[in-house]
C-alpha cells in the first residue's frame, strides 16, 4: 500500500476513534470492570472452595493471592510489548487468556488446576490494565477530555472492587463457587469483537528489537518484590528464608534491569520519565495513597468485625459509603483538575485524607455510626481525588511512545504500594498491640502471648480459658487492638502529610504537564497521537 493511502487509512481510523471515543471508553471500562472484580470476588468464595476442594494451607494461601502476583508480576512486560506490538492486540489477547482462565477456574477439580487458572487470569490481567489506560491516552487526545475519561475509569475500579464480595456472596448463595468466575465469560464474548470493531490500534516507536530479556527480568524482579512484601504484610517472620530470598533477588533483579535500561539506545522503559518531576511525583503520590488506602481498609475491616461485632454483610454495609465518595470523586475529577490544577489537587486530596484518618482516630471500644460514616466519605473522597490528579499527570506527562510503559509503571505503583501497605500498617498495628497484652493479671503467660498475635487469635484464646479469666483477656485484647488502631491511623496521617509535601511538585496548572512535554522535545498529546495511529 502506498504512502499516500496508509496516510488516508490512519486518519479514517483515528477519525472513527475519535467519534465513537466514548463508546470506546464502555469498552475499556467494561475490561476494568471485570479485573477490578476478580481481584475480590473470591474472597467470600474461600470458605466454598475450601469444603469443596481441600486444599492445603499452603494451596489456599496460593489461590488467593497468585492472582495479584502475576498480575503485579508482568504489568510492565505487557505494557511495553504493547508499545511494540499494539496496545489493541494485546488487550483483545488478554480478553481471551480472561476468557479461557475464567472457564477453567470455574470448574476446576483440584486445587492446583484452581491455582493454575488464578495464574493464567493474572497474565489476562496485566495484558488489560496498562492497555486500557494506553488506549485511553490515545483516543481522548485532549486533556480535559481524558481527565474526564480518567475519573469514569476510577469510579469502575472503585465500583469493581466494591461489587465483587457482594456479588461473589449473591452467586454462592444461589449457585455454587464457580460461578464467581463464570460471569466473565459473557462479558468477554462480547468484548472481543466489538474491541476488535471500535479499539483503534497503535504503538510507540518500534526502532530495535524488544528487550525480551529486560522485560523478563522486569517480571521475575517484581514477582520476588512483590511476593517478599504479601509475605510481610500475612505476618511471616521478616527474618524467614521465604521472605529475605524473595525480597533480595527482587531488589537485586531490578537493579539489574535499570542498569541494562540505562545502557541500551533503545530502551525497553524510558527512565528518563523520572528525570521529569510530574512524572515521578505521580508516581510517588500513587503508592503512598494506595499504602495509606489498603492498609486502612483491612485494619478497619477487623475493627468493624472484632470490635464492634458487625456482621460481615454490615461491615461491608459501613464500608460502602467509602466506595461511593471515591466514585463521586472520580465523576467530579475533572471539573476540580480544571479548576485547582495538578497541583492543588492532589495536595488537596492528601490534605483531606489525613484529616479523614484523625478524625477516624477518635474512634473506640463503641460504635460510633455517625462518626465512622463522616470519616469514610472524607476517605474516600480525598484518597479518589489524590490517585485522579496523580494518575492524570502522569498519562500527561509521559511521552505517547512510552504510552504503555507508563500506564504499567502506574499500575504497578499502585499494586506495591497495596503490598506495602499492608506489610508497613499491619506491622506498626501489630508492635502497638502485642505490648498490651505481655502480661495480663490472672491469665497465664503462654496464653497472654498467643493472644499477642492478633485479636482473632485473642478471642479464640479467651473462648478456651473461659469465665473470668477469658473475660478479662478478651477486654485486654480490645483495648490493645484499639490503641494500636490509634497508632497507626496516626502514622497514615503522617504519610498522607508527606504525600502532601512530595505533590508540591506537580505543576500548578493543567496546560503545564503538556507544555513541559513539548518543552523536553515530546510532542503534545493534541500534536502527536493522532500520526500514530496505524491501520
């Protein structure tokens, strides 16, 4: 084909790109949908699959958390081969390895084949998270309009994440374990051929060859990272074989890729994006709010439960509201980036969330609805709005060759920064209240220190001593597990502050993140993805 007619039949392409992008956008927000949902839908299966299954404890721990390794695992391989080979392709092959994983892991005969199929969801996965943000990138060239784009993607992972326990107990209830992961499969049906029908394809420059082996060190580096920190944060000896192996060679292995990075003309990730401020800043700003935001969750989740006695239907009933707050922030984003900037927003949102967490430190030994209900709609809200300008600024700021790179460096910002947050958290939750409990009159000290453990164990440790004994134990555990709720609400504070500082960074107004671009010798989004739209 001539010169002249691939010219025509990329601006025909881009042309319908850009008149149906906001059906383009259910698309992409329909594969988000269903990862986001993955990610959580089984954890309320675990019972089910575990009378069903028998698997080991071992085998157990592997078919919750394999899914989120992988996933974590292979972001920026598959980003980047999608800057190479198209973001398109990738994402409607990652469609299908969706498809197929889901239909094996619902009927699965054994734990393995299970465990297995959660690792194949996890490659489906991270070949649909960096591409959905890429394609996003590309079809909504003009910044207000992404950033609008950028808040209706939030609101889905913030819904996805939400639905999946609610739906995953609505289809145990009335059908059996694996329906959890049947509901994909008509979703996925749909999606392959209208992705294929109104996803526009494209790619980044293609000078050299792809770094394959840069790319699977990227991988096997995350995958120890990130399995040393899931073991941190399950509360694994930090000292164990099992968690410094992982944790070393993945530092190590990282390491390695940034030097390789640094020496090849053609690199597979651009390091040079973290030369640029708004670039790195977002970055940052992404992991410590998604630290402050998972570690919070799960220590609220105990105190709802263990404190309070709620059910779990009612402690995700007092949850909820935090989901919809980070949903109207993400509806609202744009409107607030326009008029605060980069800048102000995201420092906003840390502002405001380290205020939702003092204020949820007045929380204590007794239900307070009302307060709980305040400071979950300010948590939501100011977290939603600090990952919204963050996210922005850096999609922005990257160069659109780089376009699939730094959506995986993104997403796995903020799958670490989950990891770390539920290792860092949990272990300051953990030394504020085994103290508490050293010694507790009248209980043994071999039973004081097994409740040192965690406030679950406590409990079974008070329901064995019984009477007076037990009781006292049980109202010592509470109050530990409260003060070190305390503790560590102020510590997030004391991050989500810092968080506050580090966004300084981020230029004061929208139009600066394109203007830096074009100053750094990139082109502005508006000037340079629509050439790089391919047939």
């Amino acid at each position: 084909m001539s010169g002249t007619a691939m010219a025509a039949v990329r601006r025909r392409r881009d042309t319908a790109a850009g008149a149906n992008r906001w059906l383009v956008l259910v698309v992409l927000c329909t594969s988000l949908l269903l990862v986001a949902l993955d990610a959580t839908v089984l954890h309320v299966a675990v019972p089910a699959v575990t009378e069903d299954l028998r698997p080991g404890a071992v085998e157990l721990l592997w078919i919750v958390d394999i899914y989120p390794l992988v996933c974590a695992s292979l972001l920026i391989l598959f980003g980047t081969l999608g800057d190479r080979v198209g973001r398109r392709r990738v994402l409607l092959l990652g469609y299908g390895c969706f498809g197929v994983a889901s239909a094996v892991a619902a009927f699965a005969a054994n734990a393995q084949m299970l465990i297995g199929a959660r690792a194949l969801l996890g490659v489906g996965g991270a070949m649909i998270m960096p591409a959905t943000l890429s394609i996003l990138r590309q079809v909504f060239p003009d910044r207000r309009e992404r950033a609008v784009a950028i808040g209706v993607w939030s609101a889905v992972a913030a819904v996805g994440a939400a639905v999946g326990p609610l739906l995953g107990g609505f289809l145990i209830e009335h059908f059996w374990w694996g329906s959890v992961f049947l509901v994909n499969i008509p979703l996925m049906l749909v999606s392959l051929p209208v992705g294929r029908l109104l996803l526009p394809e494209s790619k980044g420059a293609a000078d050299g060859p792809w770094d394959v082996t840069g790319a699977l060190t990227a991988a096997a580096g995350l995958f120890g990272l990130v399995f040393g920190v899931k073991r941190l944060g399950g509360g694994e000896p930090p000292l164990s074989v099992l968690t410094v192996v992982p944790l070393v060679a993945g530092a190590a292995l990282l390491v390695t890729f940034v030097r390789r990075q640094r020496r090849r003309t053609q690199p597979l990730v651009d390091l040079g994006m973290f030369a640029r401020p708004a670039f790195s800043t977002s970055v940052g700003c992404i992991v410590l709010a998604m630290l402050a935001l998972v570690g919070l969750e799960l220590i609220a989740a105990q105190y709802l439960q263990l404190v309070l006695g709620l059910s779990p239907l009612q402690t995700g009933l007092r949850l909820l509201p935090l989901t919809v707050a980070a949903m109207a922030a993400g509806l609202t984003g744009s409107t607030l980036l326009h008029r605060l900037g980069p800048r102000r927003m995201v420092v906003s949102g840390f502002l405001l969330t380290a205020f939702a967490v003092l204020t949820l430190a007045a929380m204590g030994g007794h239900d307070n609805p009302g307060l709980l209900l305040f400071g979950f709609v300010l948590l939501g809200f100011g977290l939603e709005t600090t990952l919204f300008g963050a996210y922005e600024s850096m999609l922005s700021e990257a160069p659109p060759a780089q376009a699939g790179g730094a959506a995986a460096i993104g997403e796995t910002s903020y799958q670490l920064g989950a990891g770390i947050g539920i290792a860092l958290l949990g272990s300051v939750m953990n030394a504020a209240y085994a103290p508490g409990l050293a010694s507790v009159p009248g209980v043994p000290a071999s039973a004081s220190a097994a409740a040192g453990h965690s406030l679950g164990e406590a409990y079974g440790v008070a329901a064995q001593l019984g009477g007076e004994r037990g009781a006292v134990l049980r109202q010592a555990a509470r109050h530990s597990f409260v003060h070190g709720l305390h503790v560590t609400l102020l510590v997030s504070a004391g991050l989500l502050l810092l968080g506050a500082v580090m966004a300084v960074r981020l230029p004061r107004a929208m139009e600066c993140g394109v203007a830096a671009a074009g100053s750094a010798g990139v082109p502005s989004p508006r000037e340079a993805m629509a050439p790089q739209v391919s047939a």
